[in-house]
C-alpha cells in the first residue's frame, strides 16, 4: 500500500463545477503540500499546510491531521486549471513522499 | 529571483554513455533535493542535501548514481553508465531550513537514453 493515495486518478468537469480532489496518508508528517504540474511539465507548489485550512483565490486546501486526510479544492472551475495536481507529505527528516497525482481536465 | 536552475533541459544519449545533469539552487537555500519522475512511479526523492552535505540518499537507485554539491550554488547528478531504464524527467528542488518550508522546483531535466 502506498503511503501517500490520492483520489481520483483522473477528473473530467465542466467549466464552473466545484472540483474536490483528495489524499490519504498512512505515516506521521510535519506537512502537507499540494502541488500542480502543467503539461509543460513545471512544478509549482500551490500549498503548505500543517493544521487547519488555506486559501489562494479560488482554490482552498484543508487538512485534518487526526484522520489523516487533505483535500484540495477549487470553486468555478476554469480550463486553465487543467494539470496534475500531487499530493506530498514531509516527512520530520525533511523528505517529500508523494502521491501519484491527479490528472485533471476541465472542458470549456 | 532566478529560481531553480536546471541544464540541460533535455539529454538524450546512448546506453552506456555518463549523463551528467545540473542544478543552481535558489540563492540562500540550504536544502537540495534531486527527484525522479516516471510515468511508472510518478515523483520519487532520489537524494537531498542540507548545507552541502548529503543526508539521505537512500533513493539513489544503484552505484550508477552518484550527486555532489561541490558549494551551496551548485549541484550534479550523474549516471554512469546510463541504461533505458533511467529515461525520466529529473527535478531539482530547493529550500530554505528558516522557512517558509515550501520546496521550489526547477523546469526539469528530461533524459532520454537509448
């Protein structure tokens, strides 16, 4: 079993839906990040989290620790967030373990 | 800020030729990491350093891999010899321990051996 499971491995949406994507992990963390790769291929992390809820624009992480679980959210969806979105844990030694990403499409 | 540093942004050699990649680190981070990605796999940490000196290397898949970080601006990844199997997209990342913790990436090295 892998230590970091997102879901789902893929999502298909309208334009405008609200989209959920989510993350389980099975080890102890000092942080979550969320990541989001283009088709281009570049990396950019979207959020850091240790406790609570973030928010950037139309996008909202939150995290419980105590069940173990983030999810990443993004209200009126736009084709532009099209991308894989990667979960990833920190580990207290420092090391990201990652989950195996979520391919998102949203269709105009 | 330049941000992460990578070259080349593409390599494509033989089976059995030295793949030497490199990486620029943000200035005044003191964490590198070194990451493989593959379609397989997806992201895997294949090593990381913390003011020069490796910590962890137990994802360096075999002796063909070796990384070094001469300085705190610079750092190589080397396969010698390269075989197909470690055709990836290969990531440097860096941050700094006084936070904020976030890792920044750079564009990726996609090697392709043949």
């Amino acid at each position: 079993k892998n230590e970091v499971e997102q879901s789902p491995q893929n999502l298909t949406a309208q334009e405008g839906e609200f989209i959920t994507i989510n993350c389980s992990y099975s080890v102890g963390i000092s942080a979550l990040h969320w990541l989001q790769q283009h088709p281009g291929g570049g990396i950019v992390s979207l959020f850091m989290l240790s406790s609570g809820k973030k928010k950037h624009g139309r996008l909202i992480a939150t995290i419980n620790i105590q069940e173990k679980h983030s999810s990443l959210h993004i209200t009126a969806s736009h084709p532009r967030d099209s991308a894989v979105y990667i979960c990833a844990v920190r580990r207290s030694q420092g090391n990201l373990i990652f989950g195996k990403g979520t391919k998102l499409s949203v269709k105009p | 800020d330049a941000g992460v540093i990578q070259s080349p942004r593409h390599e494509v050699t033989e089976m059995g030729q030295e793949v030497t990649l490199r990486c620029k680190p943000i200035s005044g981070h003191d964490y590198l990491f070194w990451y493989r990605q593959t379609m397989m796999r997806g992201l895997e940490l294949l090593i990381y350093f913390n003011n020069n000196v490796p910590i962890d290397d137990s994802g360096m898949p075999e002796d063909r891999f070796s990384a070094k970080m001469p300085n705190a601006s610079f750092s190589t990844l080397k396969i010698q010899p390269s075989e197909p199997r470690d055709s990836a997209v290969y990531f440097c990342a860096s941050r700094s321990s006084s936070g904020p913790y976030e890792q920044y990436f750079g564009p990726g090295t996609r090697l392709t051996v043949t």
